[in-house]
C-alpha cells in the first residue's frame, strides 16, 4: 500500500492541530517539511501523509478542521 497526502500547508499551527487529532485517533502519519528554514511560513509547505487504509479517516478528520 502506498501513503496518501491529506493535507499540505505552511501554518505550523494547523499542522500541529492535525498531528495531535490523528495521534488521538490512532492514526499513524509521516510529515514531510518542505519549508525553507530561512524563511518559515512564507516559502514551501508542510505535508501530511498516512497510510492507504487510513486515508478516508484521516481526511474526514482533516475536513472537520478547516470547517471550523
């Protein structure tokens, strides 16, 4: 099975927020941090993948978030 990305993005806050939903929820994640570290939270994006099976969930998860 490959990784799905469910969320990219640069606010470190949001990302934060997501990691400590999908840990609570059991849901194991890899985060790839692509920001340029001169320049946090203006160039590059944080990204956030699980596994295939999780990915429905986690997306779900994801949606709840940004509709707040």
């Amino acid at each position: 099975m490959s990784d799905i990305k469910i969320y990219s993005g640069s606010s470190q806050v949001r990302v934060m927020e997501i990691k400590n939903i999908l840990e609570n929820e059991g849901i194991e994640y890899q985060e790839v941090n692509k920001m340029d570290s001169s320049y946090a939270g203006i160039f590059g994006e944080i990204q956030l993948f699980v596994s295939e099976a999780d990915a429905e969930k986690a997306i779900q998860l994801v949606e709840t978030i940004k509709n707040k």
